[in-house]
C-alpha cells in the first residue's frame, strides 16, 4: 500500500510538471446594448513541449447570434526559469445578437493529447435591440478596422510590422475608407511603409469582404505591456462623414539583456559606423573642412541616437546637419544616416579625429555588439606649406584671380559702368527700320496676289456631282457610323477586371453613339424608330435591356455572373441594331 501511494504521488509530481492545459473562454462585458458587439476572447494555453493540439475550437451554440468577424494569433515562448515551452493560441470571435434578454453561451471543447478540454457556459444580457429592418438597412453600410500585428513580444526598441485590413460586407463601403492616421504615443514610434490597397478578398471571415488599407512599424521604445493605439479613418458617403477606429494591440515588450556596453544608448538592430572627409581640398589649419559620420543599416535607425565626434583641443566642432535615406526593410528600417560636421583644425600637423564609442544590441543573436571608436587621421598644413605645394600654373591663376578682384583695369572695370545720353540723332538707324518696312509690306503684297491666283484656279475645276438626297444621306451615315465591336471589347475587359462603374459608363456611351447615327435623341424616340424600321420585337427587347442594365447598374453588390449575362444580351441586341 505504502509503494502503491509513492507511485501515485510520483505520478501526479511528473504530470504536473510536465505538462498542463489551460482553457478559459470569457466576453469583454456582461451587458450589452442593442447596437454593441459581443466580443468572445477564447484561450487556450500549453504549458510542455510534449502537448498537442489534435482538434480545434469546436464552438458551442451561436444560432442566436450573427458572426460578423473572427481572428486568432498564436505566441510561442519559452520559460527561462523552467525552460518550459509555452504555446498560446488566442481566438476572438465578433458576433451580433438577433434577440433580447438573457443568452446562453455554452461550452468550447478542445483535444489535447487524446483528452477533451471544455469552458464553463456563462450567460450574457441583451437589452432591447434595434427594429430589425433598420438593423437590417445599416448592417449592410457597416465598416470595421482590424490592425494585425504577428508578433507581440518584442524586445525594447525592436521593429513590429502591423497591418491595417477594412471588412465590411457591401464591397462599394472599401473603396469610401480614406484619411487613415497612424497612432502617436511617447511610447512608441510609427513609420509608415506603406499607403497601397491590396486587391478586394471576398471571401473574408463571417462573411464579409476585407482588404489592407496599410502597413506601418512600431517600435516601442520601453519596456512592459504596450499598447498600441488604434488606426483611425473616415468613411465619406454622398449624405455624410463616419470615423471609424481600429482595434488596440497590447504588446508584450522585453527588457534587453544585461551585460550592455557602457556607450550603449538605444540602437537594436545591425549597423556599421563609417568616418571620412568630404572636403575636397587639402587640410588647412585655422580653415574649415567638412567630416561626415555615416551610420548604415537595418532597425531603428531613425530614432537611435547617433555617435558624436570626441571634442578634443586640437580641432573645433560646429553642430552637424542630419541627412537621412531611409525606407521600410524586412527587420527594421534600413538606410544610412550622415552626420555632417564642420570642423577646423587649430594648428599644423597630424591630427585625429575620433568618435564617440558606439554600440548596438543584435535581436537576432541577442547579444551587444561593441564597434568602439571610429579615427580619421590626416595631415593639416600651414598656408605657407599649402602655398608652396601649389604647382606653377595654381599660383597663375591665384594671381590672376587676385588681381581681378582688386584692381579696376580701364578694360575690365565694370562696376562703375554708366550709360550715357546721346546728344546726337542717328539718321542710319531710321533709315534700316524704315527699309524693313517697305521689305515686309512688299512680301505682304505679293502673298496676297498668290493668293487670289490659287482661288481662281480652283474655281475653274469642275465639281463633283452631289448626287440625290437619299444617296447623300446615306453616305452621312456611313462616315458617321460607329464599330461597336471596339465597344464590346473594352466592355469585355471591364467586366474582367472588375470595373463596374466605368462598364456602366462606357455603356451609356455606346448608347448614345448608337442612337446618334440615326439622328434620335431619347431613349423613348430610339425605341419608335426600331418598332418603324427593325420591327416591334427588336424594340421590345430594347426596352427590355434599358430596364435590366438599370436593374444591374444601381444594384447594392454586383455579381460577376449577372454581368457577364447582361454583357451578352448587350452584344446581341446592339448588333442586330447595327446591320
């Protein structure tokens, strides 16, 4: 008996130990009113590498709710006190309630390593709802922000890509979402990558479109939980603006590691630090040159504190000018970063410039890299060893350009240039303008008599015959027809790709071009004229095929079938039109 309770214990003691599930399922309230979305944040978390999720969330009972939206994420991390894996599935599901009063929320069962896991039911409230056919008209217009973020547990100053994504389920509601403004807080820096909308999916969560509006990185600048404010946009419409607002992410951001440099500041990332001079002419004492600290590579390099350049008493520094080309990369932002200082060396001789120490943390490998200190070192001259270095033709051009400077030679004397009166009228200069005249007037003359020789001799040519009326008006209309085969096929590609406001307009136009080659303005005149000349049944389908394109042109959401449809009708009637 004594050995049978050891066993038992032992067992218990490397079950729990090695392995543990926990499964909640909980709402954000417990009360609800009639417009607000039940929020359902479902948990399941796996505490062992040896637990295997073999099935997943089987949902209990939601008939008496309308699913509008779900998400899940998946975080896997492991224990350093225990050196525990431990997996965290999270499951969020947006519904909307069809009824009022007290709702039953029951069981979310999951199998684990051959074991069923299930919640606890719990009720909800439902106060008293909308009338259900203005519910109705307005779930149609709703829109909904949802900004994705990967992965949530960063280190500090660590690059997290978010995505911004609209769902709704009238596809005409994605194409109203402009104005997006990125989130702003102390403890978090934003930078856009970009603005580009991604193609329309259909076939997104609960039966509702979605597309991506953005793609920005976060880089949170403390440690702890973060959030991450939410996205906000407008939704423009004919009658009215809505802002809309995303979702809040909570990040779960690391401290970095001990054991940092003493010149570490606040680069994560990968970088190299470069110095060099800029100047192009020789290092002069008591002249200024030009130095630039170049530091490239990818992860915060916008928000990181640059290395400086070590005063020394050798040289005097100026404050720098900050240049930057960055864009978005994979792990950070990545570029270069130029520091441009001006410094002036204070005596002859080898100088060193040095910067300040500089160090990074690598997230990759998780370790601080040390690049010390970066040395320019060069040679300044006096100026009388810069002048004696000059070759023969320098020291010419120095003098000449001395000279020039400050002496005024008759020649070249231009500041003191004055125009001064004429006393005296130039008789040769009314002469040749007067001359120029009598030049063009004579040009005029004989342009004027060419003229009027060419239009007597078209006169004398006898004309074309004009023929009969009927004969005349049927040649107009044969100069004035139309090949609406150049419209099916334009027609064709809209459908294709999609663009149904500019098939609708292009085939407004076709109609038109239609009707004019038979000199009729309306629709209900058109419409006589086929049933006089092509027979009542042309004109009925006619009539007919107005009234469908109306049908299909102002319809809520647009079927690629329905078009398709319509498009041959289109190409059969119009052609049968036109013979």
């Amino acid at each position: 008996m004594k050995h049978k309770l050891i066993y038992i214990l032992l067992t218990l003691a490397s079950v729990i130990t090695y392995g543990q599930v926990n499964l909640s399922l909980d709402a954000d309230k417990s009360e609800y009113g009639g417009k607000d979305i039940v929020n359902l944040t479902i948990v399941l978390e796996l505490n062992g590498s040896d637990l295997v999720q073999q099935t997943g969330f089987q949902l209990p009972d939601l008939s008496k709710f309308n699913i509008i939206g779900s998400g899940s994420v998946t975080n896997t991390v492991i224990d350093p006190a225990t050196n525990t894996l431990i997996t965290q599935k999270v499951s969020r599901i947006a519904l909307e309630p069809k009824k009022k009063g007290k709702i039953k929320i029951g069981s979310v069962l999951v199998t684990v390593n051959n074991k069923i896991y299930k919640t606890e039911p719990f009720d909800v409230n439902i106060r008293d709802l909308v009338d259900k056919r203005s519910l109705a008209g307005n779930t149609s217009n709703e829109v909904f922000l949802n900004m994705e973020v990967d992965d949530r547990e960063v280190f500090q100053d660590q690059a997290v890509i978010a995505v911004l994504k609209v769902y709704s389920r009238n596809l005409d509601n994605l194409r109203k979402v402009k104005n997006i403004h990125l989130p702003e807080q102390d403890n978090i820096n934003v930078h856009p990558i970009n603005f580009n909308k991604s193609e329309i999916d259909p076939s997104g969560s609960g039966n509702m479109a979605s597309q991506i509006l953005a793609m920005f990185m976060v880089f949170p600048n403390e440690a702890g939980y973060v959030e991450i404010p939410g996205v906000s946009a407008s939704v423009n419409s004919y009658s009215n603006k809505n802002k809309i607002i995303s979702n809040k992410v909570k990040l779960n951001v690391k401290r970095l590691p001990d054991g940092a440099p003493d010149c570490f500041k606040n680069a994560v990332g990968k970088f190299k630090v470069n110095v060099y001079n800029a100047s192009k002419e020789k290092p002069e004492a008591k002249k200024p040159m030009n130095v630039v600290i170049k530091v490239s590579g990818e992860g915060n390099l916008p928000d990181m504190e640059l290395p400086k350049i070590a005063s020394s008493p050798d040289y005097e520094i100026f404050a720098p000018k900050i240049t930057s080309k960055v864009s978005p990369g994979t792990t950070g932002m990545k570029g270069e970063i130029l520091a441009s200082y001006v410094i002036i060396p204070k005596k002859a001789g080898v100088i060193s410039i040095k910067t300040e120490q500089f160090a990074f943390f690598n997230p990759e490998n998780k370790e601080y890299v040390d690049l010390g200190q970066k040395t320019l070192d060069f040679n300044a001259f006096s100026h009388e060893q810069v002048m004696e270095a000059r070759s023969t033709v320098e020291k010419v051009n120095d003098y000449t350009n001395n000279l020039l400077e400050t002496v005024n030679t008759p020649v070249l004397k231009t500041t003191s240039f004055k125009v001064k009166e004429k006393s005296k009228f130039h008789w040769n200069i009314l002469l040749t303008n007067i001359a120029v005249l009598l030049g063009l007037f004579v040009l005029y003359l004989l342009f004027k008599t060419w003229q009027k020789k060419r239009t007597l001799v078209r006169e004398t040519v006898p004309s074309k015959s004009l023929g009969s009326v009927a004969e005349t008006e049927k040649e107009i209309k044969e100069l004035l027809k139309t090949d609406i085969n150049d419209y099916f096929s334009y027609l064709e590609n809209l459908k294709d790709n999609g663009e149904y406001e500019k098939f609708f307009d292009t085939l407004e136009e076709l109609d038109q071009e239609v009707r004019s080659q038979y000199f009729h303005g309306s629709a209900a005149e058109f419409k006589t004229f086929l049933e006089n000349h092509k027979g009542s049944s042309v004109a009925d389908d006619y009539g007919r095929l107005q009234q469908k394109i109306q049908m299909e042109k102002y319809a809520p959401v647009k079927s690629h079938e329905g078009i398709e449809e319509l498009l041959k009708t289109i190409v059969n009637l119009y052609s049968q039109i036109s013979k």
